[in-house]
C-alpha cells in the first residue's frame, strides 16, 4: 500500500470510494492492520477502556497516548495516523498546540478532538501551524458526563440543524476530515454531502465517506459483554485475526458494512 496522505483520503471522497479506519494502538496490530489494507489507523482514547480497563477515556493522558501513538509508528509506514487529543489536554490554546506537538512528535499525521463549534479557533491555529485536525462530532465520549450517558445525539430538529451548522463552520475553520459518532444516517449522510473534506461515521450509517471500529469491538473482544449496535464481529466465519481485518476492508468498500440495522433513526 502506498503511503496514505489527506490527498489520498480527499482523492477517495471524490471517487465515492469508501475509507477504512480502524482503532489501533500497537505494533504487532498497526503492521496486520497495514496488511489488511486499512487507510487510516485511528489511536483512539478508547485505549483507556480496552486496553487500561478504566470505564470512561477520562482518565487517559498525553503521556498514554504519546506512547501508543509511537508504537504504531514502529508497525507500518504506509497508514495515516490519526491521534486523539485526550480529554482536557485542549483546555487551553497553549496546552491544545503543546500537547498536540507532542503527539505529531511520537509520529501522529493527524490529530483529532471532539467537539463542535467552539473548536474552530483551535482548529484554525492548528491548522496554520501544520497540525491537520479531524473534528469528532456526534456523541463525544469525553463528554459522557454532560451528556448523560453514551447516547445517539442530533436526533431532534435543533440538533440536527445544529449540528448541520457546526460541520460547515468547522470545515470553514480548516478542518480537514470530521468523523461522526452515533448520529442518525439521514442527518449523516446530509452533512457528508454538505462538505468537501471526508466525512468518517462510526453508528452514522453506510453514507459517510468511511467507517471506523474500535478494534477490539470487530474482533469480538470485549471486557464489559455490552456490544454497541453498530459493531459488527468480524472474526465470525474467519480463520484469523487477518482475514478478519481484510473481511471490515471488503465490506467497506463494497458498502455491505454497516448495514441498515448498524444505524439509527431520527
Ligand atoms: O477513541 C476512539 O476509539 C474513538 C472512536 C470511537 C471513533 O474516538
């Protein structure tokens, strides 16, 4: 696979060919997930859960994700990296261009911070410094809290137009991809089609640009026994850990994953 840069993605968007993403936060898996095809290698806070056992990303630190991020470096050197921004490591302008300058020096090619509107002016600043941001919208697990638990959001009028705004606005502000968390595949597919960058969804239907999975949810894994309904276990049917990667490759990019009942309603 040749190296994937945000050309290669934007090209992807124009051709209406599918990206594949995935959760990665190691070498051995960075490499098979390389193997497998997989585009963009997202090292997710997520990593507070799966791999530190803690019930919420909270606890997770620049430090955790630092470490992660450059393991994955050292598995391939074709896919996008694409790290988060751990929860409060933006509290400030000063500590989101320190801490995102430490990520991007463990060998991260894309940062990426939940929120909304109020992200642009960091994003902007970003941005002109050569950082590229995702903008993750939808449910943002840091904000579990504030939102009450881990629920589909955008699925009223003035959410949804909200949200709608809040796309533009940031793609406006330099963003260069956003990724969309469980959000209803009507409102998704709207706003994939209301901006120019790609547009990621993770439980936002088969009408974004891409997909992405925590990895260990796709490989049956799980510490809690509570599977999301947009997760899908591809080890089903498969021989190996590969063949399970390269099956979420082929089913992405012929559309057949997700399916209907992976999304949500208004
Ligand atoms: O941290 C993560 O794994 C994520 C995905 C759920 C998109 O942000």
């Amino acid at each position: 696979m040749p190296a994937i840069t945000l050309t290669t993605l934007q090209s992807l968007k124009q051709k209406g060919e599918k990206i594949t993403m995935l959760t990665c936060y190691d070498a051995t898996f960075s490499h098979v997930c390389n193997q497998a095809g997989v585009e963009v290698l997202l090292v997710g806070d997520s990593l507070g859960m799966v791999l530190q056992g803690h019930d919420s990303t909270l606890p997770v630190t620049t430090a955790d994700m630092a470490y992660h991020v450059a393991c994955v470096k050292r598995g391939n050197q074709d896919a996008l990296i694409l790290a988060d921004l751990p929860f409060m490591a933006n509290a400030t302008i000063e500590q989101t261009l320190n801490n995102s300058a430490q990520l991007m020096q463990a060998g991260a090619h894309m940062i990426k911070v939940e929120g909304a509107v109020w992200l642009a002016e960091s994003i902007r600043l970003l941005t002109e410094r050569g950082i590229p941001v995702c903008a993750h919208m939808g449910l943002t697990p840091q904000t579990v809290n504030v939102l009450g638990g881990y629920k589909v959001q955008g699925r009223n009028e003035n959410q949804a137009r909200q949200m709608r705004a809040d796309a533009i606005a940031l793609e406006q502000a330099g963003a260069a991809m956003l990724l969309l968390e469980c959000v209803p595949s009507e409102l998704a597919k709207e706003i994939t089609s209301a901006v120019k960058i790609p547009v990621i969804g993770i439980g936002a239907g088969s009408d974004t640009d891409g997909q992405v999975l925590v990895l260990h949810d796709m490989l049956g894994l799980s510490l809690t026994g509570r599977v999301p309904k947009f997760v899908k276990n591809f080890m089903t049917g498969q021989p190996d850990i590969q063949s399970a990667l390269s099956a979420y490759v082929a089913e992405v990019k012929a559309v057949s994953f997700p399916g209907i009942e992976h999304g949500f309603s208004a």
